[in-house]
C-alpha cells in the first residue's frame, strides 16, 4: 500500500498544486490502478472542491475531508467557534478506510509541519505517530533556505519519515531566481535531505497532461509512490 503525506513549510507553500499534479501524474500513468485523495482537516472551502471538480474520486465529502470547520482558521480555533473536537480518531478510521480501498492515497496535510492540529499537536506530531511517508514543498522565494531547514529539523525532532523536498514556484520564477533563493545542492547539504526536484510554476490546474510531464522530471526513484 502506498501512502504519501504531502505538506509544506508554510500555508501558501503550494501542497494543493504539488497533490494535483501527483495525482494527474498517477491518473496518467497508471490509470488502473485505483487513486485515492484526502485533505483530512480542512478549514473554510477550497481543496475538497477543488479535487471533487478535478477527479473521478470513488470516494464521499466526508472521505476525502472527515473533519471540515466553516471559519478558515487553525483547526483548535475553528472547533471551538463550532463547539466541537478535533476528532482525530475519525479522522484515522476514516484514513484506514480509504487506504485499504486504494492502490495509492495522497494526503494533503493543512498548513505547514508546524500547524497546529490540536492544542496540543502539530502537523509533525501526526506525521510522525502515524508513520507516513512525507514529503516536504518549499516555496521558492527568499528565506525559503531558512525555512527548509528548521521544518527538516521539527520533521526529525518528531520522528517524520520525510522523503524529500520538492522546490515549488508558487509565483513564476527564473532560474536566476530558483537558483539563488533555493539552491538545491545548498538545501540538501544543510538539511540531509535530498531535493527531488523544482515544480515550475503551474497556472493551471486543469491541465493534466502538463502536470503529468511535470511530476515525471522529479527523482521518482526516491518518491518510491510513484513506482
């Protein structure tokens, strides 16, 4: 079973695009073999629409999103504004249920590896008790060096199995610009951890076969998920 948490050093670091384009890569690939996609905590609209619009998902509202809060706020502060728990029991039985009924499931994570999911547990915290497979999306931008490193440093300091870093261009970028703000060879030497590659900057979502062809110049050796 292959099962990929993809999360981020920030909020805008571009997860939603990187799962999209993971996903039209799969879709593309390897049509039989069955996909699955969940954004598990979600906060105000836009991903699980976003993937309901795109896909042919086999899968409810409430499988892709077991918990969903209407304000867009940080998972403890939406709950108590509902009056509800993050339950986070749900949210592994939903996991399970979904997993065992596909051949891969991407999990977007929310925000970064530092958000908060509980009052008392991060992104990192999950990741790192539920044992997934992650893979960390740096924004190319400056101080994004900085970033990389102290989320690699909260990735083992909670015990993440963190596959790799993909360099993501959220805005367009040159290379100039790619090379001098997120320098691969730098990222990896700082942090030990590889850099699977740069996602150009992706304006539209919908073009499937564009992303497919994008997600193929990444080191899919080491994103074993896409074996």
């Amino acid at each position: 079973m292959n099962t990929l948490l993809i999360t981020g050093t920030d909020t805008e670091a571009g997860k939603t695009v990187f799962t999209t384009a993971l996903a039209a890569y799969w879709q593309t690939y390897y049509p039989q073999r069955r996909l699955g996609i969940m954004k598990p905590i979600q906060s105000g609209e836009g991903d699980r629409e976003l993937y309901q619009k795109l896909f042919s998902l086999d899968q409810s509202a409430s499988e892709i999103t077991p918990l969903y809060f209407q304000a867009p706020l940080a998972p403890p502060i939406a709950a108590a504004r509902e009056n509800r728990e993050v339950d986070l029991k749900l949210v592994w039985q939903t996991l399970e249920k979904v997993r065992s009924r596909h051949d891969i499931l991407l999990i977007e994570a929310l925000g970064g590896l530092g958000s908060p999911v509980t009052s008392e547990l991060t992104v990192a915290d999950l990741a790192g008790e539920w044992r997934l497979p992650t893979v960390l999306i740096v924004p190319v931008k400056l101080g994004a060096i900085a970033q990389a490193v102290a989320n690699v440093a909260l990735a083992r300091q909670c015990r993440v199995h963190l596959i790799g870093i993909v360099l993501n261009c959220v805005e367009p970028r040159t290379s100039a610009q790619i090379a001098d703000w997120t320098p691969p060879q730098l990222i990896q030497s700082l942090t030990n951890t590889p850099v699977l590659g740069c996602v150009p900057y992706l304006g539209n979502t919908s073009d499937f076969e564009k992303m497919a062809q994008v997600i193929s110049n990444l080191d899919l050796e080491t994103l074993t998920i896409c074996s």
